[in-house]
C-alpha cells in the first residue's frame, strides 16, 4: 500500500509514499535502538550542540518547510513560517538551556541525588494539523536528554515526514529520529516491541486512549495529548476591543485546526452584544482563498471529511437550537473550504456542545456571574488551557485558580511555548511537553543514594 499527499487547496494529488512494511519496521526500530546505544552515552554538551546545528538549519530552511507545510495541510504560507520559526527556536532554545533543565537535583538533608538519564527508543505517533511543530516540539526534548525517536506521522504529510527525518540527518543526527511509514492497525505491534520504552501521542481522544491502553498492557509510560475546546472567559470589566482580537486569532489560526484554541466563548451578559457583533464583523473580514498568497488568512481544512465534519456540527448544532451569525456552509468550488461561521444559543446540554470543533466555528455563550462562568467553562470533557479577559489581576487571577486546565492565559490567547510546559487534563491527556518539566518527562529520574565514609 501507500500513502497519497492531496493538496486540500484544490484536492488534487500531491504524491504517494510507499507503506514501510514488517521487515522495514523491524530494521527501522533496531536503527533506533542501536542509535540509542550511543546517543545515551554522546556528551550532554554534544546533545546540546546538536540542538543548536538543528534551529540552525530550520532558519536556513523557512521558505522550503514553510511551502511544504501549506501544499500539505493548507495552513496561510504565513503561518507556516511561523511554524518552521518556532520550532526554530524551541531548537535554540534547549541547545542553550536544556543542560541545566536536566542537571542533577541534591535531596536536601539527606546523601542523595536524583540524576536525569535517557528511557531509549521513544514512539510517537504525530497528527497533521503543525506538521513540523508537533513533531519537534517531543523530539527536541526526548533528543536533549539522550532519547532516540520512531515516529509515526499523519498519513497525509508525509512529505513533511521525510524532510523532517532528512533534517535530522543533515543536522548530524544519524538514527536518532527514525521515521515509519504504517497504518494505524501497525501501532500496537509496534508499542508491544521489546525495544520501545514509551510512547507519546498527540491526536484525537480516541486514538489517545486506545495506544495508552495498549502502552498499559506492556508497562510502557505513555503522555497524551488530545484536543481541547478552550473556554475564552471576558468578565464584564474587560478590554473588548483587545479580547475581539485576540479570540478571532485564536479561534481561526492554523485554519481553526488547533487543539490549542479558543472554542468556546463565555461572555458577560453586559458586554455580550458589543462583543458578539465585533466578533462577527472581524471573522467575516477574514481573507479566505489560497493559502500561498501572503493576504490569506483562513486557508481549507485539511481533508475533505473534515470539512464535512464541520458541517455536520453546525447542521447538528441548528438542529438542538442554535442560531448562525455568520458562515455555516462549506464554499462551492475545489478545495476544502469552510467559512468562519458563528453560532449562539445553542443548548449546553445538547450533545454536539460537548464535541471538539476542529474547523472555523465559534461557539458564543453568555453568563449572569462569574461563578456560572467558572461551572460552564469547566462544564466540558476537556482541559487543555483557558483564557480570561478582566483588567482587574485580582478576579483574573480568582477565576484562573478555579478553570480546570493544563494552563491558563490572562488576557492573552491560549498557546504554547518552548519555555513553558505544555499539557492538559481530563481527556486532554496527560504528561507534559516543553519547558523543565516536558525536559524531563520522558527521562529516568534515577536516584543515587551515596553516604559519607
């Protein structure tokens, strides 16, 4: 079999790439574990260097990453670049900082010490809506700390696989990230193998909690991250013009394709029509057509059953009450374009409002007080991050302590970065990525116990 790359611009085919089969993945993960062997015993400082050769390259390559990543899922060539640019500097960013992340740690009053040391070969299986971020955002750290990596990524950017993997290799990184081209019927073979030491997703719920439970089976540490439906809080006291801007960016980026994102929009009742109606007039401005024309800035969705998902949802959301503001219909003509589309009222309690909108619709709600702003934005099977809109620090900061989320933005747009650990709770998974934290996540944190003579 083979994988097939379409150009979700104008549906037509941008290559096909053969499927690895079992003596290949056999080989590929032997590569990774005799890799291993040595990258676990190269000096940290050689690691780190590594790191440095690697954002390097990154930066020299922006245009040609930045082409592959829009020609493959669609994201505003704009975008892309920003995608190369921060993983770019997420690679800078451990080369120059990641040795004290893993230094050892004195047990205070007591002879011991923890020392963070390598786990081996690490599997992930990667999703298509970042490509390139995703995929470096884990193997950066899992590289710092001595780690080598199998992935397998997303059907459909294969293209960006390969150059990924070639990457790797120009940066002086010989069968430290070994790519796999399988479907996913291969995965649990795959985690089951002797040579694997953990797993790591990023993707759907499902998918996530179908590898834990096979990494579970096997005694195999796994982290998890899968999706969200970001509550976007704005007490009555916010900047309205300033959080209207930022929601729009946050809800359309990366073609409202994001596990990251605002979802759903949780207004004061006093400021809901002010910010309802900006809102809309702001998604509506939105530029949508060609992803590789620097103008555009709501490219297709990545595949045709996502754009038919979307429709569903708002046809499913209509259907328990809610009325559209704005959009709500794919756009006729090739491609696979969805427009912003804006619902409100629609019914807490109605099935649909509990699924993850993965495409451009905003969800508006509103609320009496901010303790019904704290149950509703909580009122969800997800947890990945928040954010909160008031210019007040104090009841700021009071509503963050109470959202259950991995992080919380005070008036900003929810996000990652390489300096902060990144993670969720509930069905967003588990474990962090980034940061001290994501550097150590997927390390022996071994004691050594050594008393005075």
């Amino acid at each position: 079999m083979s994988f097939e790359s379409i150009n979700p611009t104008t549906g037509e085919l941008l290559g096909t790439y053969p499927e690895h089969d079992a003596r290949e993945v056999d080989a590929r993960l032997q590569q990774a574990w005799e890799g291993w062997q040595h990258w676990a015993r190269t000096p940290l400082s050689e690691r780190t260097a590594f790191l440095a050769r690697l954002a390097d390259l990154l930066e020299e390559r922006v245009e040609e990453y930045a082409r592959l990543i829009t020609l493959e899922m669609g994201k505003p060539i704009g975008e892309a670049r920003g995608e190369v640019k921060k993983a770019a500097f997420g690679a800078r960013h451990f080369a120059e900082n990641g040795a004290a992340y893993i230094q050892p740690e004195a047990i205070p009053g007591t002879p011991g010490r923890v020392v963070y040391e390598s786990l081996g070969p690490i599997f992930a299986v990667m999703p298509w809506n970042l490509p390139f971020w995703q995929v470096l955002r884990f193997f950066i750290p899992a590289a710092l700390v001595g780690n080598t990596v199998i992935v397998k990524h997303a059907e459909t950017v294969q293209g960006c696989a390969l150059a990924i993997e070639k990457l790797v290799q120009d940066a002086g990184g010989s069968r430290i990230y070994v790519n796999l081209s399988v479907q996913r019927e291969a995965v649990p073979g795959i985690i089951a193998d002797a040579r694997i030491r953990a797993v790591t997703v990023t993707g759907s719920v499902r998918a996530g909690r179908s590898v834990a439970e096979t990494a579970g089976l096997h005694g195999k540490k796994v982290v998890l991250e899968l999706g969200g439906s970001d509550p976007f809080v704005v007490l009555e006291d916010a900047d309205i013009a300033k959080a209207v801007q930022m929601g729009v960016t946050s809800r359309y980026s990366n073609n409202a394709q994001s596990c990251i994102a605002a979802k759903r929009f949780f207004i004061a009742e006093p400021v809901a029509d002010a910010f309802t109606k900006a809102f809309v007039e702001q998604s509506a401005a939105l530029k949508i057509g060609d992803p590789l024309l620097p103008e555009t800035k709501l490219g297709p969705q990545a595949r045709k059953d996502l754009c038919e998902n979307s429709e569903r949802q708002v046809r499913d959301a209509v259907a328990a009450g809610a009325r559209v503001l704005l959009g709500g219909k794919p756009l006729d003509g090739p491609g696979y374009f969805f427009p912003p589309t804006v619902l409100v009222d629609l019914p807490l309690d109605a099935p649909v409002a509990r699924e993850e909108f993965f495409g451009p619709v905003a969800l508006v709600f509103t609320f009496k007080t901010e303790e019904e702003a704290i149950r509703l934005a909580n009122d969800s099977d997800f947890g990945l991050a928040a954010s909160v809109w008031s210019q007040s620090p104090e009841r700021a900061n009071a509503v963050a302590a109470r959202l259950e989320a991995g992080a919380v933005f005070i008036n900003d747009f929810v996000r990652s970065d390489p300096r902060a650990p990144f993670g969720g709770v509930k069905s967003s998974g588990f474990g962090r990525e980034l940061g001290a934290l994501g550097a150590r996540e997927l390390t022996n944190a071994k004691l050594i116990w050594e008393p005075l003579p």
